[in-house]
C-alpha cells in the first residue's frame, strides 16, 4: 500500500524486488534486511544537506613552479602546455582557498571567471595523462568523458550532467570534495557542426554544446535521475524516513572543465586569417606543409567557425597547444626513469618472477617503430607489446628469469626467441649483460633523482649523500617505485631515526646526535623499515646507556655524535669513547 504519495512503501518495493530476482536467479536470492537503501551520510534527518568542512587531502596552495616542477618527472617537452596548465589551475584553487579563508569574499560575484582550459593537440601526445597527473597531486576527483558519446536531452546517447554524477562516485560519495573536482572531456572536436551548415545530424551536435554551457559555468546537478533507480530508492527511502523530500545536488561553480581535441583542419582555417593569399610585395610565402605552424596563432573566431558556438568558445578562455611528438621526444621518453610504458613492462614480467632491462639501441629502435606509426606515444606501448609479446607468452614456463632487450628482438623477436631458447650457453651472457646495465641503469636514475628531488630532500634536511641516493635507486629498480615515493620514503626514515636520537638523549641525559655516515649506516640494514629503525634504536639504547651515563656527568660535554662506527659496534664505540673521555 502506498503513503498517499503515490509511491510504493518500503515493504512493496523489497517485495516486488524479491519477485523479480527470484524469476531471475531462482528463490536462492532474496532481499532480507529492512533497511537495504541507507540514508545518505550526508542528508540530515529533516532533507537538507549537511553543512560539510573543506575536504582533506586537497593542496589548494600549490605554486604553478610546484606544479611543473611535478610534471617534468613525468611529461617529456609539451613545455607550452605544462606551462599554461600549472598556472591556471594552480590560480583556480589557490582562488578557491581564499575565498575560504575570507569569509566577505564567498558570495562575491565579481571576477568569478572559471579557467576552463581547451587543449589542442595531435593524438598521443600526453593531453589525458596531464590532467591525470595534475588531479593526482592536487588530491582532487577526476573524471574523462568522450564528447561523442553524449548528447542534448531529448536525443539518444548520455547527459552531461552525468559526468558531474561521476565526479561523485570518484569522491567516494563526498559531495564537499566532488564540487573541487575536474572533469575532461576528449574528443571536443567531434561535437562541432560543419562549417556552413547547420541541418541533419549538426543539430545534434550543436545541442550538445549547449548542453555544456550551464555545468562549464555554473550550475546545480541533481544527483537523482529518473534512469538511475539506485538514486531514486534512495530518494524513496529517505521519504519514507523523513517524510520530507530531500534535494542531492552538486553546484559546479568550482568544477574544472578541461576539453580537448585534435581539431584536424582548423589549421587551414588559421592560415587563412592569418596569411595574405596571393603575390605581390603585400604576399608572403610559406611552406605548404609545417605541422602546427599556425595552430599556436588559434583565435575564438577560428574555433566559431570550425564549428562552435560562440557561447561555448566563451566558457573556455584557455587554451593550450601541444605539439605533435618527434623521433627523439619518443626515445626520451622511454629514457625517463617514470615512463609508463617502460615501467609498464617490466611490471607485466615481474609478476612472471622475471627482471627485464633494455638496452639505449633497444629504446632507440622502439622509438623509430612508433613514429613511423604517427600515433604519437601510443605507439610506443604498441612497438613494445608486437616486440615483448612472444617472451612474455614463453619465458614465464622456463627457468630464464632475466632478460635484456635488444635491437635484435625489436627487429625480429621470434627468432630472437628461438635461439635464446636453443642456446642455453648464451644465457650467462644474458645474465652479465643484465647485470651491467642494472649498474648503468643504477647510475642513471641517481643523477634523475639529484636533479629532480635534490632540492626537495634538502628541503626536508635531507642531504641526497651518495649512499642515500645508491640506496634510492637501488630501491626504485627492485621495486618498480616511484622516484617521488620512495624520496618520501627516506625522508620518514630519516625522521624516525632524529626521534630515536631524541629518545637516547632523553633517557641519558645527554644530548646524542648522528652524523651523516651513522645515518647511512642505518637506512643499509635491512629490511628496511620504520619498525626495524625503532629496533635498532632500542638496541643502541641498551647499549650506549651506562657509557652517556657516565658522560653526562664530564664537563663540557654537552652532546655525543654517533659515528657509523657507533651503528656498527656500538659497545667498542661507547667504550673507546669514555676511555678517551676520562683520560688523564
């Protein structure tokens, strides 16, 4: 029986729930619990929406240098584009953080212009996995959409506002943080109608710009949805509870829009403003064919008549321009210590048990094969899969566990195979080769890590020593780390090993300090750990206490440096020490 609402009452939608389950799983699958929709976390008893705090994990004080520092370590060249994003998102939440944190600015409309970004550029050449990256450090939500797929209400095909709906789910159901959130949408390009033309299917795809402009500004999306019936027993549910009919929304006020495209032919367009046709003293020529020569000249005027509205080119007052990738930009960026595609693999082979190494020629050869396929770098995970295949299918049922790429395999991999298969003398070959390229590879990554994360360690006194930064790469090779995440890492361990200095001084009276190598001499043993330095830092505790006792009570001895002699032998270190100290 229904509440006079016309909706069905709690236990007519679990019993008709039940029924059609049972019809389609058999009676096996029932619905058994009386509170199966619970009420939204953040929904208050009488509908309204909860008043929620800044969300955490947010770096809304990020500098634009911060931030194309951070991509660097990742994205090769594109200094453009890393340029304009950084600034202007950086400048996006920084904004947001001072409206926070002056409460006269919050409802004040003046200037409140959103950065909504439009980047161009061919394909492969990084526009996803910049934003990805810029999300990730920022802490914010992130979701892609491919303008293609949606269309304006009342067509076939997806809502936009569903890409709001997803920021949600990304947040793990947190409105506060899905409002942060940054939403991008590939494939721009497709929805623009044809120049000169606005019939058949362009009304379509005009209607879907239209579809952006509200959510690209500012807007409030309704997180319940007649075609989603999870959102509408939840709305059922908090009826039936409250008796109240409570609106989810999400205001888009602070979502970043970022669009992208290749944009094929609006080059053309350009040229045409931009270069005088024809001969004479007013004419210039040019080359008929320089790729991106008058992209980077792009106007609002050129991308209304490739096709948009030019309400839709007003919400997207940034625009960046990637540059399609070369030969040597491929080959560098398999270099980088962080390249997805390398790391990638040898992943796919370490969960084989096997270690994987390439050699410079190798990458080289790779880099070659994928700029003859003009996809930019999805067709260096394409030369490498064609290349690696036929080991990855092979060596996981043998006893080889390392494996050095070589020119050979990119060229011909199956016969590469075959003799490594047939030639068991050669695989000590293999494995000396590996092992010096490990070392090479090793010496690499040290010099990445000073010259990217010396200035961070430092930063966080931590002195990036040769052994620290030995030990660091040593670690990002035999675990497949991060640079960053491990730099993090040693930081932490430094820190505890400053408690466990601050602990002995405290317990004898004396001020304990270590020194550099002593430090070094601690993060060698393994494993190493937070739990295994507080275990060392017990055993130095027991083992120095009588001897900095006894010290504590000499004048003018006012701290002990520990040595690594001191790490290594504490008792002999502690012994020699005091001998020396009382001497007469």
């Amino acid at each position: 029986m229904s509440d006079g609402t016309g909706l069905p009452s709690q236990k007519e939608l679990e019993r008709e729930i039940s029924q059609y389950l049972a019809k389609k799983y058999g009676e096996q699958v029932k619905i058994v619990s009386a509170n199966v929709f619970a009420q939204p976390e953040n929904v208050e008893k009488d509908g309204r929406e909860k008043v929620v705090s800044k969300p955490e994990n947010i770096d809304f004080s990020l500098t634009p240098e911060e931030l194309v520092d951070f991509l660097d370590d990742y994205v090769v060249q594109q200094e453009e584009a890393k340029a304009v994003l950084a600034t202007k998102i950086c400048t996006h939440f920084n904004r947001i953080r001072y409206a926070q944190e002056n409460a006269y600015q919050k409802n004040r409309n003046i200037g409140q212009i959103k950065s909504n970004v439009l980047l161009i550029g061919p394909t492969g050449v990084g526009k996803t996995f910049l934003i990805k990256l810029i999300a990730q450090r920022i802490g914010v939500p992130f979701v892609k959409g491919d303008a293609t797929k949606f269309s304006e209400t009342g067509y076939v095909g997806g809502d936009v506002e569903d890409l709001v709906r997803d920021l949600l789910r990304q947040a793990d159901g947190d409105i506060d943080k899905a409002q942060y959130g940054i939403i991008y949408v590939d494939e721009i390009d497709k929805i623009a109608a044809s120049q000169g033309g606005r019939w058949g299917a362009d009304v379509s795809r005009t209607g879907v710009q239209r579809a952006f402009l509200k959510p690209m500004e500012e807007t409030e999306v309704d997180l319940k949805v007649p075609h989603d019936p999870i959102s509408q027993l939840e709305a059922i549910e908090q009826y039936r509870a409250t008796g109240k009919r409570g609106k989810r929304v999400i205001n888009t006020r602070n979502i970043l829009f970022i669009m992208s495209g290749a944009f094929g032919g609006l080059e053309e367009i350009i040229k045409k403003r931009v270069q005088q046709q024809g001969m004479g003293f007013e004419g210039s020529i040019s080359s008929k064919k320089v790729s991106g020569q008058f992209t980077k000249q792009v106007k609002a005027e050129d991308l209304i008549e490739y096709g948009f509205e030019s309400e839709f080119v007003g919400r997207l007052p940034i625009i960046g321009i990637l540059d399609e990738l070369t030969e040597k930009d491929l080959y560098e960026i398999l270099l980088n210590p962080n390249s997805s595609v390398v790391v990638g693999k040898k992943q796919d082979f370490r969960a084989y048990g096997i270690h994987i190494l390439f050699e410079n020629d190798a990458l080289k050869a790779i880099a070659r094969k994928a700029a003859g396929e003009q996809t930019g770098a999805r067709g260096l995970l394409s030369v490498m899969e064609k290349a690696l295949l036929p080991f990855e299918k092979k060596l996981p049922s043998t006893d080889i566990k390392h494996l050095v790429v070589t020119t050979a395999m990119v060229s011909n991999p199956r016969r590469e195979l075959e003799n490594l298969l047939n030639q068991p003398e050669n695989r000590e070959l293999y494995r000396a080769r590996y092992d010096s390229l490990k070392d090479e590879e090793r010496l690499r990554l040290e010099e990445f890590i000073l010259r990217t994360r010396g200035g961070y360690l430092e930063t966080n006194k931590v002195l990036p020593t040769p052994q620290r930064l030995a030990m660091m790469a040593r670690q990002c090779i035999e675990e497949n780390m991060d640079s960053r995440d491990v730099c993090d890492e040693f930081i932490r361990f430094v820190r505890q090993i400053e408690i466990c200095a601050k602990s002995i001084s405290e317990k004898s009276g004396i001020g304990v300090a270590f020194n550099e190598d002593a430090i070094d001499s601690i993060l060698m043993h393994q494993p190493r750990s937070i739990e295994s330095i507080k275990f060392l830092c017990e055993k130095m505790t027991k083992a120095f206490e009588y001897g900095l006792q006894l010290l504590s009570h000499k004048k003018h001895m006012e701290k002990v440096i520990i040595t690594a002699q001191g790490i290594e032998t504490p008792e002999k270190f502690i012994n020699e020490l005091v001998g020396e100290s009382f001497k007469i």
